[in-house]
C-alpha cells in the first residue's frame, strides 16, 4: 500500500459538526477542570480526561478521523521500509562529525586571531 493508494474522504457538513462537537466537549472538559476548583485534583483531572476522550471518539466517527486513521496506517508502513543504520556505521559518522568539528573550531579560533590582529594594526588599538 502507498500513500497514492490511500484515498482520502471529503468532510461533509455531518463530519464538521462532529468535529466542532468534538472540540466543545473538549471544551468542556477544560472548563469542567476551574469549575470543579474546589474538589479533588483527581476529579478535575478525570473531567478533562473525559471531555478528551469523548472528543477523539466523537471526531473519531467522522471523516476527519477516518482519515487521520488512514494516515497512520500509511505511516506505520512507511515506518517498516526504514533501513536503520549499524552500529558501525553510527559509530563512523559519529568519529566524522566529531573530526569535523575540530577541524572548523580551529579554524575559526584562526580566524578570530587574524581578524583581531589586522582590527588592532588597522586601529592602533587593543591590547
């Protein structure tokens, strides 16, 4: 399966409803969280909680869901063809960024002295 074999559904008026449904619960949740300031943390916490999930299961349904669902099955396949790299090999490009930067440090710190030696001639000044 590719990513032009996954076909994507157009949201309809029904699937922007879920989805601004989906938000106010979500909503409602984190409201639900200060209005329940003076209880348990646990239930504030378990408000916001709730409003969360019932929001993904509310979007979820729609097409916004159906395709982010389809979205990560497609990811998870892509996922798969990754060829990570050896030890070794991380161990060589790890040697080879290290070498790098040596060699750029010392010449910039070159540099800096040179630019400084010619700002002090050209100037008269500097210690």
């Amino acid at each position: 399966m590719t990513a032009e074999d996954i076909k994507t559904q157009d949201a309809g008026s029904a699937d922007t409803a879920k989805l601004v449904i989906g938000i106010v619960l979500l909503a409602a949740g984190v409201a639900g969280y200060y209005v329940l300031d003076g209880q348990n943390v646990w239930l504030r916490w378990a408000c916001v909680v709730a409003g969360l999930v019932l929001g993904a299961v509310v979007v979820g349904f729609s097409a916004y869901g159906a395709n982010f669902r389809r979205f990560m099955a497609a990811a998870q396949i892509e996922l798969r063809k990754i060829v990570w790299p050896t030890r070794e090999d991380t161990g060589r490009t790890t040697l080879a960024v290290f070498v790098f930067i040596a060699i750029a440090s010392v010449f910039f710190w070159l540099l800096d002295l040179a630019l400084a030696s010619a700002t002090k001639f050209l100037t008269g000044t500097g210690s």
